[in-house]
C-alpha cells in the first residue's frame, strides 16, 4: 500500500490552551489518578449558568454581530476555559474550537484556527485584527492566555470533586439501611446458601436463627442475637458541612456570594448576591470584551449588564432621583447653574 499522505509524521500545536493540549492534560490526569471533574458538578454547572446566561441579556451597542446567542457561548467558554475566541466575517462571528498563536512584544499577531463543522473541523489561519480574543485571568507571565476560575482555585475544585464523588460512592455501594445478625460456626456450603439470601434485601432486617451455644452447653449468649447495622456513619466524617464549605469556595471564585444558595436565604440577600456577581464579576468582564470588540470590529462598542440585570438598588435609585429633582428645583429658584451644582457633588459629565 502507498501512503496516502506526504508527510507521515503529525505535528501537533505547542499552545497549552488549545484542545489538543487540553486532552493531553485530561489525559495525565486520568493516569495519574486525579480526576479533574469539578465541572461536572452542579455547583460550578450552576455557577456557569450564571455568567452565560447574565452575559446574554447585556445590552450592545456598536455592533450586531455580538448577539444573544455569541455572548451566551462566550461566557460559558470563559467560566470553563478562561478564554473565547470568535472568528470575525462580514455577518457573524464564528466560534472558534481550537486555536495556536504567535506574538509579538506579548501582543498576539497571528492565530491557527479551528473553525468546528459537522464532520470534523476547518482549520486556516487569521491575523489578529480577525479574531476576538476574550481572555479573564491573565498573568503576567503568559498576558496572551487566561485562565478559568476553577484552574485559578484547583485545590477547591478537587476538595468538591472528590466530597461529591465520595457521596456518589457511598450512595450506589454502601449497604444503607441494611443490617446482618451474627452466624453460628456452620459449613461453608450452608454459609455460601445463607449469604446468597442476602442477595437483593437492600434496607431489610435479615434475620437467621442461630444454634451456638456456650463452651460448657446451656442457651444462645445474647449477644448472638444482636443486629449490627451496615448503614456508614457519615455524621462522623461531617460530609454536609465540609461539602457546603466546598460549594461556597467554588462560588466565591466565581464571584457568587455564598448567601445566595443558603437555605435561610432572604429575597433581600439574594437581590445583594445577584448585584455583587453582576458588578464584580459580569460588568468587569463585559467592560474587556467591549474593549476587544471596540479594537477589532472598528466602532465604538459598549456592553451593560447592569441595566437588563436590575444590579442595582430600584428604591435607592428612585430615592436618589427625587432628591437630585428637589436639589435642581431648589437651585434654580436660587439662581443658581444646575450643571455646577451637579458637578460639586460629583454627577456631572467628567
């Protein structure tokens, strides 16, 4: 047989936040016995929801190439990965599933695209000008890369991986709610039929009778009789609090108040916790996609996610407008300029 292809030897992009590197590590971990799944949990799933979903209904303007459904993808690309990339066109941006750049004075100047397609990916390559590249996270060290909350906080990330996959565990394995009564001295034969009837009586008491008798003869000891529960004792390892600690971490990274999944949790506090993920996690974020898009896309863009999210206080903010429209009424009976008076305290344009 001919060889169908020139070259023999596969050449795989050096980048360490392209797929292909990202299979590799997937793959060391599983070998070397960590697991790395904290982002199958429902804590981080749920904390992705958020950012995608808060990232969605941010208002442009500047562009209609950053819609609904780009800023969802990007925002669940950045929770997960810490990086998004779309391809720019004339009508829409491509997402981008794999990607190997070049810099210049830790400035990106060029990218090798994977454009993803039913039956395998397009692969080309793009200057930088042709490709928004969102990034949170980024060090000093590498500015062109960014880095995913749950890699910033890996150590919380495996403590809640390995609490939920040690209740996963316990839950399908552990005997709950079963309980055994000890056996006297019989055959294995006998022991062999007598363990087969215990086969399929999860969470029932099984009771044998027992023949075993003391030393010197006379009745059963009582103790024979004595059930013994299987049922592990999770109180002791204390799995619910340092589970919920574990959440809250995760959480915290994400920049979600832990207050917001509390049970004793309020509507006051979950307004608070939904403000505080909006103005110091969403907003910053949006402030440097806006700019990336504003460098790329040649007009001036904006995104605000604070207006469609509501993060902020409604009766302050009326409060706030009454008083500003008593302060200008007041002002100008006074004769004096509403703009200066705006801008002592601070609400003028500057």
């Amino acid at each position: 047989m001919i060889w169908p292809f020139k070259r023999k030897t596969e050449t795989r992009a050096a980048s360490s936040a392209g797929y292909s590197a990202q299979m590799i590590h997937a793959r060391t971990a599983y070998i070397t016995g960590t697991g790395g799944r904290a982002e199958l949990t429902a804590t981080v799933q749920g904390a992705v929801t958020l950012w995608e979903n808060g990232l969605s209904v941010a208002d442009v303007d500047g562009t209609d190439l950053l819609t609904k459904r780009t800023l969802a993808m990007a925002g669940r690309m950045l929770a997960l990965r810490g990086e998004a990339l779309f391809y720019i066109t004339d009508d829409m941006l491509i997402p981008v599933s794999d990607w190997d750049l070049s810099t210049r004075l830790s400035r990106p100047t060029a990218y090798r695209l994977t454009l993803p397609d039913v039956g395998g990916g397009k692969t080309m390559t793009a200057l930088a000008g042709e490709v928004l590249h969102f990034r949170i996270g980024a060090d000093a060290t590498q500015p062109w890369y960014g880095t995913a909350p749950l890699k910033r906080a890996s150590l919380s990330a495996d403590l809640l991986e390995i609490i939920e996959r040690a209740l996963v565990e316990v839950y399908g394995d552990a005997p709950l709610g079963s309980s055994i009564v000890p056996m006297p001295e019989t055959p294995e034969t006998d022991l062999t039929d007598i363990a087969r009837g215990f086969r399929g009586s999860r969470g029932r008491v099984l009771v044998r009778e027992s023949v075993q008798v003391q030393a010197a003869g006379g009745p059963a000891p009582a103790q024979d009789w004595r059930a013994n529960d299987l049922t592990p004792k999770l109180d002791d390892a204390l799995m619910d609090k340092t589970l919920d600690q574990a959440r809250d971490q995760i959480n915290g990274a994400f920049g979600i108040l832990p207050g917001l999944n509390n049970a004793a949790t309020t509507g006051p506090m979950v307004r608070e916790a939904q403000r505080h993920l909006c103005q110091w996690a969403l907003q910053p974020m949006a402030e440097a996609m806006a700019e990336e898009a504003t460098d790329k896309l040649g007009s001036i863009v904006t995104l605000d996610t604070l207006r469609p999210l509501q993060a902020f206080d409604a009766g302050g903010r009326a409060r706030a407008a009454v008083g500003i429209v008593q302060a200008l009424a007041a002002a100008k009976e006074a004769g004096v300029d509403a703009d200066t008076v705006m801008k002592l305290v601070g609400w003028g344009d500057e």
